[in-house]
C-alpha cells in the first residue's frame, strides 16, 4: 500500500498515478477519514492530559469531588479512543483500494495498443508448409486432451498425455537447474493454499477477490500465482541488510479463475484455470530494486534464448500494467501456429508496496532504524504458452516435434515428440 503520509503531502501525485492506471482511488474519503481520525487521536489525548493534571492534583488534595471527574474523563478517553480505532480500520480499508505508483520510465498509455517493444530476440521460423497450432498438433499426437478435461472438470482445463506431460516435467526441471545453478535462487517447495493475509500481503486482496477460488467456510485460498506463499515468507520479519537481496525460486500449479476473461483465447492451451510456472522472486533494498529488477528479467531471457524461442519484451504502459506495480515488462514468445506473441512471463518490481502490506522490513545497518524492503518477481517461466511455443516452432511437416536440444537431456533423450 502507499504510506498515508504519502498521501497527505502529495494526494495530486497519487490521483494522477491512478487516473493513468486506469484505477479508481479513494484518495477524497481518504485524506476526510484520516483528518477525523486524528481529530479523535487529538480529543483522547487532550482528555488524558486533563486526566493526568487531575490524578495529581487529586493525589495532593484528596479531592473527593475530583473522582466523579475522573472517572468521566476515564470513559470519555475510552470512548474517544474506540472511535478513532473503527476510523483507523475504515482508512486503513480504504489504503488498501489505492494503486501504486509508476516508474517515470513507464509510457503512458491507456490499453495493451501503447505498450512500447523495449527489445527483441531471434529470428521468427520460417516453413515450408502451414504451420499448425499446438492444439491441433497436440490432439493429433495424442498428448493433449481438452475434450476429457471439459467432461472431468470443466472448460479451461486440460490433460498432458505422454510427452506433453513429460515435455512440461523436462521444462521444469530445466527452468530450476538454471535459476538455481546459474543464477543463486534458492529453490523452495511452497504451500498452495494461503490464508487472507497473505493474499493481501501480495496485493490480490481485496482487488482481485474474484480472480481467485476460495474454499468454502475456510480462510484458505488456492494460489493465483505462488509469488503469493514465497513473498509472504519474510512476512512480519525484519531482515538484515546485508543478507540482501534474496532470491527464491519456485515450482507450482496456479489457478485463477479468469474473471473478466470470458470468450478470450478460449481455445487450446492458453488461458487456463489451472496452471504451472516456475517463479523467481526477490526481497532486496530501496536502492538496488530496479537493478535487480532487470537482473530478474535477464534471468527470465536466459531460459527463452536456450529454449531458441523468438521474443519480445514488451514495457507495460501505465494503463495496462496492474494495480501494484510499479514498473513491469511482459516476455511474449512468437507461436506462429497461431500467429500471434503469446506472453510466458510478466515482470513486476513493486517498489515497498507489497512489503508494506506484509510488514516486511530490513535494517540497512546494524543498529539502524528498520526500513520497508522492496519486492520483486517474474515467471521464469510460465508451463503452458512456452509449451504452445516450442510445439509451434519447432513442428515438422510430418507433423512431429523436434526436442529442443537443451531439453534432450530431460527428455530421456529422445529426438522427436511423437515419434513412438
């Protein structure tokens, strides 16, 4: 969330941050809550200092007719403080509604059109026939299954068969061996149900409550996304400075319930309720989170040029980044079956935003004043759209699929999906 002091000294910046995400913020009801709110502050304190000067004048006198007093004042204060409790946790709600900040790096925009190409990499394959979607090539290979999907649990679900399941196993062993060997992250194994706090410790509560399924009469939700566990690691801890930043990398199914997405790329393996992605995720300091933000795409790049995948990295523009952001890039892989870039990966830096909400601190120096820490987390990357990818780009007119050759080895290393 953003601090209330930030909201006080410069409410025009935070209106303007919103109207340009697109966000509605109640910065008005905001800035009158906090003012009654310390205006009770105010009125209870200004009663326990009358308080105090009549306990000790009591103490001298013996005042009988001062106890009556004090005891009044003894209730008012209570009542004065009660009313400034129920408005703190009114504004508090209400911080809670309020977008962050951008970066000024990020463009202006209002909708995925003004998202600028900050970059791209490789050459688009080309064939010498009509490529096929991964859809059509994965039903037809027998190693992907929607129709007992649907029937079993519903649209938006899927099976891997065969080698599609063991080319989504390959993928993710490759994904960890590379971010942990090569790249420090600490690999973790994490719960998929998480209680309320942690889902507004990331940001997903209260905003995006119907993105995520509940369980029944249980303060338990499936993960969105498993950033979700993994930042929520340090919540409620004060690190030390020097032990940053810390860097977690982790395997996980997600689901969501694609709220608002309804007719949107209802079609093959794409827009899923259910999902898997390796994620990397990182807790540092203020001054180094946008340095670690672009190590943490790179890291993300890395498994994509192995992969030989052609991509591009788009810089999310204001009205098409998020509500917690701050700033975010989105890596798309070209699928030519479908023809279009399919994104594998969104790379978030949330500035305090998040730490804020999950009271993750650090303290810079031994002896200093703990500070808020800085979050960051990208998918390195996505199961699904990078397994559309690779069927699509690396298809055969006889209609099998060539093995990456970095994934040969996870796949025992056979040469062609299909082929058996």
């Amino acid at each position: 969330m953003l601090p209330l002091e930030l909201i006080r000294r410069d409410p025009e910046r935070v209106r303007r941050a919103a109207e340009l995400k697109g966000e509605p913020a109640p910065v008005d009801e905001i800035l009158k809550l906090d003012e009654g709110w310390r205006a009770q502050l105010h009125k209870a304190e200004t009663i326990k200092a009358e308080q105090n000067r009549l306990s000790k004048e009591f103490a001298k006198t013996r005042d009988e007719s001062l106890k009556e007093k004090l005891r009044q004042m003894s209730d008012e204060a209570k009542i004065a403080l009660e009313m400034a409790d129920s408005v703190k946790h009114e504004l508090d709600q209400l911080l809670l509604q309020v977008p962050n900040l951008f970066d000024e790096s990020v463009p202006i925009g209002e909708s995925e059109a003004d998202n600028v190409v900050a970059r791209e990499w490789g050459n688009k394959p080309e064939f010498g026939f009509t490529p096929q979607t991964h859809y059509d090539l994965g039903e037809a290979l027998g190693i992907m299954d929607f129709e007992r999907a649907a029937r079993v649990t519903g649209s938006r679900f899927a099976f891997l068969l065969g080698d599609g399941a063991r080319l989504e196993r390959a993928l993710v062993q490759f994904m960890l061996d590379v971010h942990t060997h090569e790249h420090g992250y600490t690999e973790v194994w994490a719960p998929m149900l998480v209680n309320s706090a942690s889902m507004v410790g990331t940001a997903n509560l209260p905003k995006f409550a119907d993105m995520a399924f509940k369980v029944e009469d249980k303060d338990l939700w499936l993960i969105p996304t498993v950033e979700v566990p993994v930042t929520n690691f340090h919540r409620d801890e004060i690190l030390e400075g020097d032990r940053l930043p810390m860097k977690y990398v982790a395997y996980a199914p997600s689901w969501r319930t694609e709220a608002g997405a309804a007719g949107k790329d209802t079609r093959g393996f794409i827009r899923m309720h259910q999902f898997s992605k390796v994620e990397l995720v990182k807790v540092t300091t203020a001054e180094t989170s946008m340095e670690e933000f672009e190590k943490l795409v790179a890291d993300a790049e890395v498994i994509l040029q192995r992969l030989g995948l052609s991509y591009h990295v788009l810089s999310m523009c204001t009205g098409d980044m998020g509500f917690a952001q701050y700033k975010k890039y989105d890596l798309e892989a070209w699928s030519p079956g479908v023809d279009r870039y399919l994104e594998v990966s969104s790379c978030s830096v949330f500035n305090d935003f998040q730490a804020m909400r999950a009271n993750i601190r650090y303290r810079p120096a031994k002896g200093a004043p703990p500070k808020f820490a800085h979050t960051i987390n990208g998918s390195g990357l996505a199961l699904p759209r990078t397994i559309d990818a690779i069927m699509e780009t690396y298809q055969r007119s006889d209609g099998l699929i060539s093995v990456p050759e970095v994934l040969k080895p996870y796949m025992g290393g056979i040469e062609l999906i299909g082929a058996r």
